[in-house]
C-alpha cells in the first residue's frame, strides 16, 4: 500500500517509567508489589469538575455516563499522598534531572519554569480524579527531520487489578512522556521513531525496564479520516501492524459510508422500540434475565453491521463499544446469526414486524437491568450510527489496543477543558545555569559500535560475536566478569548463551547478581573447580535458592588430576580392542563414557587432552 498516497500522518507518545528512588510527589519507594500483600483498601466515586471556563471535559463526560464505584489497594509501602487524603510533596529533583538529561539528548529547549498541572482522569486509575503532569521541555530533534514537540514529567496511573479494583503500588512512578510532531507517513516510519526513542532512553540507564514499564500511544489518522490515538502499545514489534490495521479500519468505515449513502441509509431515535415482552418467553439465557431489552432500526444498514472492519473486527463491534460505556455487556444485531444466542427465526420475525424493519434494514437489540441503563445503551448505537452515515465516518476518539494489534473505542479524545493548574505543587526554575549542568550519556548505538570494536581487537572475537555481546543487556556484567580475570570467551558465552536462556525461561536472573554469584560461578569454572558444561546447573541451583558453594559442591564435585588419569586409564584399559579397532576414532565415544562419569568437575577439554594422550601411547604400543 502507498501509505503517502493515502495521506497517512502519524506521531507517537512515549510514556517511560524512570528508575528513580522514590515517587514523583512522595517519598516512597517505587516498588511494584504482589496484589496479595496489600494491607488496605478504600473506596471511590469520582466526578468530573468544570474547567477555569466552566467547562467539562468530553472525554470526561463518556466516563460518567456509568456510575462506578473504585476499589484501590493499600501496602505498608504506599502512604497518604497515593490516597489523595495529603497534599503532594515538591516535584522529586532526582526524577526532573533525569527529564532534564533525556530533554537535552534530544537537543530541547528547557521550559524556564516549570509548573506543574493537573490532567482529569475520572477513569479509576487516579485516585484524586487527575493525574499530575509539568512541561519540561520543547521542541526536539529527531533522525531524517522528525521532530519532539514536548517533553512532560508526569507520575504513573495505578495497576489495573481487574475491572473497577486498581493497586496503588505503581501510582506516582515519575514517568516521562515524549511526544512527537505528526511527521510520519508509513508504518515502518513509526517503528523506526519509536525505537530510536527506547533507545535514547536506555542510553540513561535512568530507566526501569521490563513489560509495563514502557506504553507507546499512536495517532494517526488518513485523509478523509480523523486523528485517532491508540493507547498502550506495550510491544515494539506490534507498532507498524498497529498503524497497519487503524488505516484499514478507516478505510473500510469510508466505504461503508460510501455504500450507505448510495443505499439512501437513516437512522432516527423515533425507530428506538421497547421489545421487553417479546422476548418474555425466549430461550436466550441473556435477554431471559434481562429487565428490560430495547431496540433500533437502521434503515438500510443490512450487511454492514457485520462487515469487517479490521481482523475480528467489525461496525457492530464499534457500536458494541459505544454501549458498553453505560454498563450493557454489548449488543446483538440482525447481521450475526442470533440463532448462536438462543434467538429463533420466529423472534426474529416478530422483531422485524414490532420495529417496522425490510429485509435492507439492521436491528440491534440491547439488554440491561433498568430502563436508564438500556436508554443510554441504544442511545450509545444511534450516535454511533448517526457517525457511519456523516460527512466524517471516522470519529476523533482514544482507542485501546486489543492483543492482536485491532483496536476498541475508549472513550472520545480530550480537549482543552482536561487539563487546569495544581495549585498543590511549587513551580521549579530551570535557568542557564543549571541547564549547562546537565549531563549527557553516550547513545547506545555509538557505545555498542565502540565495545564491539575493543572485542574483535582486545580478544579476537569475530565481528558478528563482538556485535551480539556488545548490544547485549548483560554487557556491565560481562566487563565485570573480564575485569575480575575470567576468559573473555567464557564470560561472554556464559551471559548471551546461559543466562539469556535461563531468562526466557521465566527466571528472575537478578538472584545471579546479588552477592556476585555469577561471578564466582565463572571463577570456579576458570579455576578448574566446575566444568563449562555444568554452568547452566549451577545457575539454575542458585536461581532455586541454593548458594553457590552447595550449588558447586551437588553438580561439580572435586575430582583430583591423579583422580581423572586413573579414571582414563582404566576406561581404555577396559576397552583396548575396541581402541585397537577404531584407533584415534575411538576418542569421541570414549569422551562420553568419561563425561559420564566426571560430568560437572572436570572440563571437557581437559578429558579429551587425557583421552588423546592414552589412545595414542596405546596405538603406538600396539605398532612396536
């Protein structure tokens, strides 16, 4: 697809944990804990609150057409400040020096003043019905022209826990959020950005890592389109299959929009029915129990409802998103075999006559627990519908990616309303001087094109080695290990090799690092004490809890030199004919046989320096 053609624009926004000590505006630690260990709860309602203008915010106003109460967990490591039950402390200076130093890699001008304000966010993930965010920096430089627009310093939202239960562990991380001008024009290009940015900010080593740790939210829109902003896109790999799939989705509503107009389609509040007791003595597990179930034509809307949109997406789904905002479970429509759901043919034909709907027309049907709950639900589908047959079929919203890389509708996009002064937080100077103080790291490309380098020429590792250990996550550790004596070789096999493999197992490899068990794991393989072969048992142990001299002491137990020689000489003394038959030959079996017994306390290559040396004193006593 020429993507240019379509007029696809697309920026991002990075939201980044930073690895700091303690919370934005508290002083407790930035520690993410198990939902299990929580030693309180509370509850909310949260409102939306007018802006300096008297106005609320859009986004706002769709968060509350359902009244929900919020459950959040407490820990001995969260305080007041998470409970908005205490003013917040100053801006943490650890956390904007970090800001200030990524602000200034990417070449920024630094806001002389900095200020803090306050975001409406009634969604449950904030306690106090706003997140705290301050513009640092602006305009930015990014590879091939692209710009940054602007720099924020915000803190964290809460962990969803599941469905209105949220764990105040993670609220208040400091957290950066990078966002770009709309200056790219293919999915690729999108990737690109955001990995260039990752990986500025690993560069700082000021960043915490892991899944969570870092959400990319996408806007795009193409012409005819709108801008639509695609939140939580956890994995880099699934970027440009994200922008990928939203400029098939705004195509496909352009078209149906297309073909709705030529079918002459409406839609109209008057077509809204109340069909209760039509389906008084259904067989549908779903309509049976509900209290009350409505429903709506859409004239000439037969057979786009279920059209696909976007891989097991369709315009029934969006319509299903827009109702679920008032607490229905979904909808159903006339375009999906409703037989699935216990609706008969003979329902559906007494639908058909209630509603005044032709064979061209698509009914859809919503069910709920009160006449308030159901009247905003098809209310929810007509404005949804009313859209698809506008000048603009594409509404400007925020949407969430779903697992494939498809997406949902979340709620609208935010206006200028959202965002007003925290009157709480003092504002902070940046002046020149303390913006010349600011440091700056070596980038992680230019820093693995050095190490690889000093590989291939310090240790003669081949270039494509020297490349994959230099890049490698584990590279303080493998300098470590280099500097504490061990063979190059052997550190930098132990780490890509062993401990990479040992992690995608599911280990928390950071047990290794605590008291440098992996190096003296290394040092007992250097020293002769283990064998190479033996090093992924020993990791494992420790992993499990063992310390590192039982570890050693289990799988690598001592075996003298004098030990070892007697042991070969004996195997190839109780093999002679089967080495006089297969001479040099036999060395490869007879390693087995030796490994098998010595496997873990001698490393291989001394077996095979014995084994080659016995072999051959026996051969040539044999040829005399």
């Amino acid at each position: 697809m020429d993507y240019k053609a379509i007029g696809l624009v697309a920026g991002i926004e990075i939201h980044q944990q930073l690895d700091t000590t303690e919370k934005l505006f508290c002083r407790c630690a930035t520690m993410l804990r198990d939902t299990a260990d929580h030693s309180g709860e509370f509850f909310r309602y949260l409102r939306a609150t007018e802006s300096e203008m008297g106005e609320i915010d859009r986004a706002a106003k769709e968060e509350m057409k359902r009244e929900r109460k919020f459950r959040y967990y407490t820990y001995d490591t969260t305080c007041l400040v998470e409970n908005d039950e205490e003013p917040p402390a100053p801006l943490n200076e650890e956390a904007l020096l970090v800001c200030l130093t990524i602000s200034k890699m990417f070449s920024m001008t630094p806001i002389p003043q900095i200020h803090t304000m306050r975001k409406l966010v009634i969604d449950g993930s904030n306690t106090s019905g706003f997140q705290r965010t301050a513009l640092v920096a602006m305009n930015g430089a990014l590879p091939d022209g692209g710009r940054i627009e602007t720099i924020c310093l915000e803190e964290e939202a809460a962990q969803r826990v599941k469905d209105d239960t949220f764990s105040l562990d993670r609220l208040g991380i400091p957290l950066i959020e990078i966002t770009t001008s709309p200056c790219m024009h293919t999915p690729e290009e999108v990737q690109e950005v955001a990995e260039h940015i990752g990986m500025v900010l690993r560069s700082t080593g000021k960043v915490k890592r892991g899944i969570g740790t870092i959400r990319q939210d996408v806007n795009i829109s193409i012409a005819g389109g709108a801008r639509v902003e695609i939140k939580g896109v956890q994995e880099l790999d699934l970027i440009s299959e994200v922008v990928r799939r939203e400029v098939q989705r705004q195509q496909e509503l352009i078209k149906i929009r297309d073909e709705l107009k030529k079918r002459g389609a409406s839609v109209s509040p008057n077509m809204i029915y109340n069909v209760t007791e039509l389906f008084k003595q259904t067989k549908s597990g779903i309509l049976k129990k509900a209290k009350r179930i409505e429903a709506i034509t859409l004239m000439g809307f037969a057979g786009l409802v279920g059209r696909e949109i976007q891989p097991e997406r369709r315009l029934g789904s969006e319509m299903s998103d827009y109702a679920k905002k008032c607490g229905v479970g979904g909808i159903f429509h006339t375009d999906e075999k409703l037989a699935a759901y216990g609706i008969t043919e003979d329902e559906i034909t007494q639908l058909r006559q209630l509603t005044n709907a032709g064979e061209a027309d698509c009914i859809v049907l919503v069910a709920g627990t009160s006449q308030k709950q159901t009247g905003c639900a098809i209310f929810q589908v007509f404005n949804r519908a009313e859209i698809s047959i506008s000048q603009n079929p594409v509404p400007e919203e925020t949407r969430k990616m779903l697992e494939s890389g498809s997406t949902a509708y979340m709620r609208p996009l935010p206006g200028a309303a959202r965002m007003y002064p925290e009157t709480d937080v003092l504002p902070v100077m940046i002046d020149q001087k303390r913006w010349d103080m600011v440091e700056v790291y070596e980038l992680l490309t230019e820093r693995t094109k050095r190490k690889a380098a000093m590989f291939v020429a310090d240790y003669k590792f081949n270039s494509n080695y020297a490349d994959q250990v230099a890049a490698s996550p584990y590279l303080p550790r493998i300098e470590l290990a280099i500097d504490s004596g061990i063979n190059p070789d052997l550190a930098a096999s132990t780490y890509i090799q062993y401990i990479s493999e040992i992690k995608r197992e599911g280990t928390d490899v950071t047990k290794f690092f605590i008291n440098n068990a992996d190096i003296r794991i290394l040092q007992a393989v250097e020293s002769g004490k283990a064998a190479k072969e033996v090093r992924y048992d020993l990791f494992k142990a420790v992993a499990s809890g063992t310390s590192v001299e039982n570890a050693i002491a289990k799988h690598a137990p001592s075996v003298s030199k004098n030990d070892l020689e007697a042991l070969v000489q004996m195997i190839i003394t109780e093999r002679a004919d089967f080495v006089a038959q297969k001479g040099k030959a036999a060395l490869g079996p007879l390693m087995g046989v030796v490994m098998a017994k010595v496997r873990g306390s001698v490393d291989g290559k001394m077996v095979s320096e014995l084994l080659k040396r016995e072999i051959d004193r026996m051969i040539a006593g044999k040829s005399r």
